[in-house]
C-alpha cells in the first residue's frame, strides 16, 4: 500500500497547468457508446478511475486506447449489454454507463455499487427516469436488468426532485436516441453537464437547456463520432489554490476553468487572498494568515459551492484567524476528514450538516489515512501547511482523482514523495 510523505511548513509558490475533469472524463467516456465512428477524447486525465471506465468499454467490446491524455474509443465493435459488478465497483459513477448503454442497444445489465464514503448513494432518480422513459427494469440479486420497450427508449417529460447530476446525466445519455423528444425539469446545471452535451452536440445530437434547469433533448436516429477536448477539473484547480492558501506563498494556475469556478474563488477570495483572474490563468497570493470566512458556506448545487471542495477550503482555514462555519448539503456523510485534521492540531466541531472550524495559529504532521477523494486531497492541504513530516495513507483514493498529485505539489515547490 502506497503512502504520501508529506513535509509541510514551506510556502509554496509556482505555477501549474490544470488537468482534465474527471467528472467530465467519465461521462464522455460513457457517450462514446452511443456513437457510430471513432471518437477522439483529449485532455482526458489519467486516473484510475477514468481507467475504469476504459476498462467498461472494453468489456462491452469497445476497442480504447489511452495515450498522452488522449482516449481513442472505437463504439463500432460494441457487442455486450452486461458491465459486471466488479467493474461496477470499482467506480461509483459507472452508474451512468447504464443510459449510454441502453441508448445504444436498448439494453443493459448493470449492478448498483453500494453505500460509499459519502453515504448511502441511491440511484431511485436515476432508474424512475429510465422507467418514464420506457425502460423495463428488474431488479434481482443485486443485479439490474433493463430493457426498452421496442428497444429503444421514449422522449418523456421529467421532473427531477433534485438537481442530482448523475441522473442528469444518464437522462441526456439515453434521450439522445430516444424515439421523440425529452425535457428535463430541475435538472442539475454543473458545467460537467454542459461539457457533455458540447460532447453529444458535436457527435449531432439535438439537446438545448443545458447549464440551465430545463434541458431539451430531442432523439437522434444515430451518432457520429467527434474529437472533443475535455474541460479543466475545477474541483482539482480548488485543491490546488487550498494548498497555497493554507501553506501560504503565490501560484499561477493555468489552463483553468475560471468562470466555472467562481463559485468556489468568491468565498475563497473571502479569506483576504488576493485572487486575479485573466483569461484561463489564476493568480492567487496569500499573506502570513487567513482570514475565516464570515459567511456560512453552504455546498449547493451548480452555481453554489461546490461540495466536492467543501473538504478543501475546510484544512486551508484550520489555521485562518476566527471561525468559519460549513453546511454539507449535499451528502449525508461528507466530514469524514475533520477526523484527521483534528488530529493535526485542528479545532473542528461537527454537529450534523454542520462543521465549525475555529482557527489554530499552526497545525502539526501527523500519520492519517485517506477517508475519500476529497477528504484525502485536504489532508495534503493540511500536511503542506502543518509543521512536520505528515504521513498519509490509503492513497488510491486519492489517484481516483488527482493526476500525478506528487509532480504537481512538487511544481508548486511543496516537498512530496511517494513510497
Ligand atoms: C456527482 C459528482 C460528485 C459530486 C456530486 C455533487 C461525478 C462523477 N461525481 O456525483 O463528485 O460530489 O455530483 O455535485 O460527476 N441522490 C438520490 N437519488 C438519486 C441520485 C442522487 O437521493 O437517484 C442524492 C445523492 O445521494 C446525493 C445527492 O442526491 O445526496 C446528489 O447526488 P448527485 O448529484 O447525483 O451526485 P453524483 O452524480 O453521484
């Protein structure tokens, strides 16, 4: 089992060029399916869990191949409706293989992966969506079984209870060779759903609406193929900007998203670092101390804080100057790190959905285990800003998500090794 050696108590300052989203990876990925020529995906990270997904096309009969952040799916060969449930397993969002799946064959047999990290992750929006549509679906020993009507899937008029982006995206994935038209009411609005549709669109699908609440998605006989280049990860561009606000110093973060981040820069910026963006670079300083941030942070859907770096601004402001109050709003179970910062000197009280950091003036190394994705990318947080040798174990979550987390740290001058 690998492990990260962590020394912290440096200021960090450099410059890092951003990776591809993997929450964009796997759903483009996934709608390669459903197209009749080769698609050409660029700018795709290389993480384990985008080679999961690699590993789902494959075994349905798609030849994939991966080099230089480059995927190459050849959809013509598909020949299995059945992604077996070690597959399954080994990433949580191999869930939306199901629409593509159905979208193209009109069948599938998926399993659903059971509670995670962050709680129990239930799929009833998903597979009521399905059932609107015209899919058949049985459940039976794990296993779900579906099946469309005709064979191929109906236009329906839906209305999501959530904005959830997972059934979001299973929805636009199957509609789009859907017999008739499909409308999305309270759709999830998070660019990762616009990159798919830009995706989709350049394969000649028909969808509007998306990066608003109410997409449009009228059914195509068929998709071509396309190159497509895929968004910058917004969550790891947060993560990074955590670390040099934590550990203090300045960075350039390039190739970003960063309109797409605001949400995230502008409670940031609330911790009196100073933060220019112009174009697709971030500049971010921060001085000898944080601020805490006076206004509740709240993680909501698109365009509110995200929730997937809720984690990370979490271990910068451990060591701000006051008390900064969290509200988890998304998963029931997403404070699982605070364990770990805790025991890094931080004072963090966690009652229900919400978490109240008051700030220490410094945190202390100290041996921790990645909880999940998110979680293990604020204990590096905390480690670059912590005085001492940090140890952080169960790094795999860790890869899940972070393209070569050692060479970027390092390019920010932190000190990081793997063993
Ligand atoms: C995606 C992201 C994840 C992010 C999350 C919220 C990917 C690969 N993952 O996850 O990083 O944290 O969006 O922005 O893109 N829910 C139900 N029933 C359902 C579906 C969801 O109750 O059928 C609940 C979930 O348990 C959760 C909430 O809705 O509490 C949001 O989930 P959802 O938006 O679906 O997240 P994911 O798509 O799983």
């Amino acid at each position: 089992m690998q492990k990260l050696i962590i020394e912290g108590g440096r200021r960090l300052k450099g410059e890092l060029a951003l990776q591809g989203s993997k929450n964009s990876s796997l759903p483009i990925l996934a709608a390669s399916l459903l197209c009749m020529d080769e698609c050409v995906i660029r700018n795709c990270p290389e993480l384990t869990d985008v080679y999961a997904a690699a590993r789902i096309l494959n075994c349905v009969g798609c030849r994939c191949t991966f080099s230089d952040n480059t995927a190459v799916i050849d959809p013509r060969t598909v020949s299995g409706t059945v992604i077996p449930g070690n597959l399954m397993r080994e990433m949580r969002s191999s869930i939306i293989f199901m629409g593509a799946m159905l979208g193209r064959t009109g069948e599938c047999t998926v399993s659903v992966p059971g509670g995670c990290e962050l709680g129990p992750r239930p799929i009833d929006m998903h597979l009521a969506a399905m059932r609107k549509m015209g899919v058949d679906i049985t459940e039976t020993g794990g296993s779900i079984v579906c099946r469309s009507r005709g064979g191929r899937a109906k236009g329906a008029k839906l209305s999501l209870a959530f904005p959830s982006v997972g059934a979001t995206e299973n929805i636009i994935l199957c509609a789009v060779t859907a017999e008739g038209e499909t409308v999305v009411n309270n759709a999830a609005r998070e660019p990762e759903i616009c990159d798919l549709c830009g995706f989709l669109r350049a394969c000649g699908a028909d969808i509007s609406g998306d990066g608003e609440s109410r997409i449009a998605i009228k059914g195509k006989e068929k998709l071509c193929g396309c190159e497509y280049s895929v968004m910058p990860d917004r969550i790891a561009g947060a993560t990074y900007l955590c670390m040099t606000a934590a550990a203090g110093g300045e960075m350039i973060l390039s190739r970003a998203c960063t309109a797409e981040m605001e949400p995230f820069l502008s409670a940031l910026e609330q911790t009196g670092c100073s933060i220019f963006t112009s174009g697709d670079r971030i500049y971010l300083r921060s001085g000898s101390r944080l601020r805490a941030v006076r206004d509740r942070i709240r993680t909501m859907p698109h365009p509110g804080f995200p929730t997937d770096a809720q984690a990370v601004l979490m271990a910068a402001l451990a060591t701000a100057d006051g008390t900064s109050v969290f509200e988890e709003n998304i998963f029931d179970c997403r404070y699982r790190h605070t364990e770990a910062l805790i025991k890094m000197g931080a004072d963090i009280q966690v009652l229900g959905k919400v978490a109240i950091v008051r700030g220490v003036p410094r945190l202390h190394g100290a041996p921790a285990e990645a909880t999940d994705l998110r979680g293990g990318a604020a204990m590096i947080c905390a480690a670059l800003a912590a005085e001492g040798t940090s140890e952080i174990s169960r790094i795999s979550h860790i890869d899940r998500g972070y393209e070569k987390i050692e060479e970027a740290v390092t390019a920010l001058g932190g000190r990081i090794s793997r063993v």
